[in-house]
C-alpha cells in the first residue's frame, strides 16, 4: 500500500532537527574560523543511508579519513610520476593506483578501505587546494558533535514517546 503524498509530520520534525542542528554544527564551527562543514555533514548521510545503526559509525569515520589521507596523498604521488610520464598520463596513474587501493583493499581491511573513503577521496579531489588538516578535525570532531546531537534528539525524543505512552 502506498501512502498519499504530502508532508508526513514525522518528515517535517525530524528535517527541523537536523536543519537546525546543522546550522548550530555550522556555529561552532565559524568559532573556529571553519567554513568547510562538508566532511561532518557527510557522515550524517552515510549513518541515515545505511540505517542509522551506530555500529556503521566507526567505518564511516575511518573510511573518511582514509579518504581525506589519499586525497592529499595524490598530489605528491602524481608529482613523482609527472616528471617521467608527463601531466596528463601521470596524473592519470596517481588516480588509477589510488582508486585500485581503495577498492582493492577493502577486502582486507574493510574498515578502511570502503565506500566512504572512495567517496571522501572524491569529494576531496573537486578542491584545487587541500584542506587535510582541517578536513580531518571537522570530520571527526565536527562529525562525532552533528551526529552526536542528532543521536541524543533522538534518543530523547524516544525516552519522551516511552514516557508518553506508558502514562496512557
């Protein structure tokens, strides 16, 4: 069965928590003189995507990290390869061997070497100039604080629906 369109209130409550804690992520992070919120509110994606299961959470952050390291890890790599193969083809193989790693070694170290890091490592690659450093702390401190606020509305909201219930 189908449900009708049109806005479901469940919808509408749960995109104002998360717009709104999006917006205080963003806060904290201007404090810090951070403009780049990408690599936190990218975690929350992969957690609701993969079914807000908190066990997910430690491969989306590893993965992110992995992602960001070879991102800056490609500049150097194509740099040594440039000089032998030209810019075209030694950037090209740079890509090639990173991308080979990523999907290659996810069958031994999963963890790592997964979806997320492939996609990190891609939103990455669309900056002229790498930002690792501060990409890194915003995907783990800024991360583990949107998702963290997100999973403690949440929580609380059940506790409330619990308490709510059991007085009916």
């Amino acid at each position: 069965m189908e449900s009708k369109p049109g806005f479901k209130k469940d919808t509408v409550f749960a995109a104002l928590i998360v717009a709104v804690w999006l917006c205080v992520t963003l806060i904290v992070l201007g404090q810090f003189g951070i403009k780049d919120g990408w690599p936190a509110f990218i975690v929350l994606l992969f957690f609701f995507e993969t079914g807000a299961n908190p066990a997910n959470l430690k491969n989306i952050f590893a993965g992110g990290v992995v992602g960001l390291l070879l991102a800056w890890l490609l500049h150097p790599l194509a740099g040594a390869l440039v000089p032998a193969l030209g810019p075209e083809l030694g950037v090209l193989l740079a890509v090639g061997i990173i991308v080979f790693l990523l999907i290659a070694l996810g069958d031994i170290s999963h963890m790592l070497f997964n979806n997320y890091a492939f996609m990190y490592f891609t939103i990455a690659m669309i900056y002229p100039v790498q930002a690792t450093v501060t990409w890194l702390g915003v995907l783990i401190l800024g991360g583990a604080f949107f998702v963290g606020g997100i999973l403690l509305v949440i929580k609380l909201l059940e506790s409330a629906k619990a308490k709510g219930e059991q007085a009916a």
